[in-house]
C-alpha cells in the first residue's frame, strides 16, 4: 500500500512538472550585416507560438563581436511590440560617404529621420510605425578585442516581450550601431515553463487508474477482514492503528 501511495504522489508532481522549453531566434542574415554604423536595422519576429508558455528567460548573444576602430562608439538594442515590416530592414541614420562616422545618436529616441527622409535626403520611410511601444534594452560600447556578447533581459523587459508577442504574435529588436561592429552571429534565446501546471490526460487517466487498484485494495482486505472498508478505517482511527497497521501492509 505505501508503494502504491508513493507512486500517487509521484504521479501527481510528474503532472505539475511539465518540462521547461527553449527557443532560439536567429535573424537572416546572423550577423546583421556586420552592425554598419550608417545604418539602423529592425528585426521582425512573426507568428510567434510558444506552445501557450510562459518565458521565464530572455538572452541576446552576439558572437566574436569587435569594434572596427577604437573611436568612441555606441550600441544601441532596442525591444519593439512590432516592426513595419517581417525579418530584416536596414535604415540610413548616416551618410554613406561620411568615413569614419563620428555622430553617436540613438536613432529609436531622436525623431530627426522619423518623418519620411533619411540620413541621405533620399524619401524612406522609419522603420517602425508611429506609436509603436518601444523600451531600451541596453546601450553598451567594444573595444576592438572580439568578445562573446550575452544580455539577459531584466524581469520587466521579459515582461513586455511576454505583452509584445502577446500583441499580434511578433515583436522587434531594433539595433542603431553607431561605429561598425564586426560579429559573428546573433541569437535571441527564450527560457519558457507551462503556464499552468495542468495534468496530461494520460497521467490523469493514470492517477484515476491507480486510485481505483487503491480502492479495490482497501475493499479486498476489508473483505477477508469481513468489515466494510469505510467500518475498518473508522474503528483503527479511533484505536489511533492507522499508522500501526500500515507497515503489515504490502
Ligand atoms: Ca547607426
Ligand atoms: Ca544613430
Ligand atoms: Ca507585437
Ligand atoms: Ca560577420
């Protein structure tokens, strides 16, 4: 019997302990064009499905990523609900023939190429639609030394990842570099647990089976006994026998 109400209870957190999930994003192409400084780039991610999960864990990791020069420079990573178009779009935030660019200005924030020209005088229209919600993920600068970049997002940014894919499926990441970062490779990495632990049902179908082996059981041995179950289990617990009687018991 205890067997048996060991395996119950082993069943029951089997069901609550659904397994933790993993998702990788990768954008096309990995490395975003090597990050130019004269650009900005927004990063779609659409028909977002993870399976009714809830993300416990975000990480951005950028590979061997190295400044081309040692001027002063910025990174900017933003998280976006959505972006204007699906995948990969690039943006002029500076003139081409401008080298080497010395203007650090995080393009998300500044409006100055918001309304319909670029940083060329050509008519393009801003990558992200007017009153999209926007929040910083991190601004940070690199040496010219490649190193294997990992962000993880703070609770209230895994929070507006959950809102922004909760909105429409798909989020962004918009990344402004202002000075060329060589790399080899972006990933966005999603930790995910179940939303709520709600059984499976073959393992409910596996506790109802075992409580009625439990059940069958109790009433057998009250049988050879000649007592009801429900007439053994009162009179021991009056006698306080419960625990008594268990160790006797297969
Ligand atoms: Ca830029
Ligand atoms: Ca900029
Ligand atoms: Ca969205
Ligand atoms: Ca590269």
């Amino acid at each position: 019997m205890r067997n048996l109400i060991a395996s119950l209870l082993l069943l029951a957190a089997l069901a609550g302990a659904a397994a933790a999930d993993t998702f990788t994003f990768t954008p096309n192409p990995a490395d975003l064009y090597d990050l130019d400084h004269h650009m900005v780039y927004t990063w779609r991610v659409s028909n977002v499905n993870l399976g009714g999960q809830t993300i416990t864990g975000a990480t951005l990791s950028i590979k061997n990523i190295r400044n081309w020069d040692s001027n002063p420079n910025m990174l900017f990573v933003h998280l976006l609900d959505t972006a204007r178009r699906s995948g990969v779009r690039s943006f002029y935030d500076d003139n081409p023939g401008n080298v080497p660019v010395t203007d650090i200005t995080d393009d998300f924030v500044n409006t100055r190429w918001h309304n319909g020209t670029d940083a060329r005088g050509v008519s393009s229209t801003w990558l992200v639609p007017p009153g999209t919600a926007d929040i910083l993920l991190f601004a940070t600068s690199f040496g010219t030394t490649p190193v294997d970049f990992v962000y993880s997002f703070t609770a209230a940014q895994i929070a507006a990842l959950s809102a922004f894919i909760a909105n429409g499926r798909n989020f962004a990441l918009g990344f402004d570099p202002d000075c060329h970062y060589w790399n080899d490779g972006i990933s966005l990495t999603l930790t995910t647990s179940p939303s709520a632990p709600v059984p499976e049902p073959g393992t409910l179908g596996l506790i109802g089976f075992a409580l009625a082996a439990l059940w069958a059981m109790v009433r057998r041995r009250a049988g050879q006994r000649g007592q009801t179950p429900i007439t053994r289990f009162s009179s021991e617990a009056r006698r306080g026998q419960i625990s008594k009687a268990s160790p006797t018991m297969p």
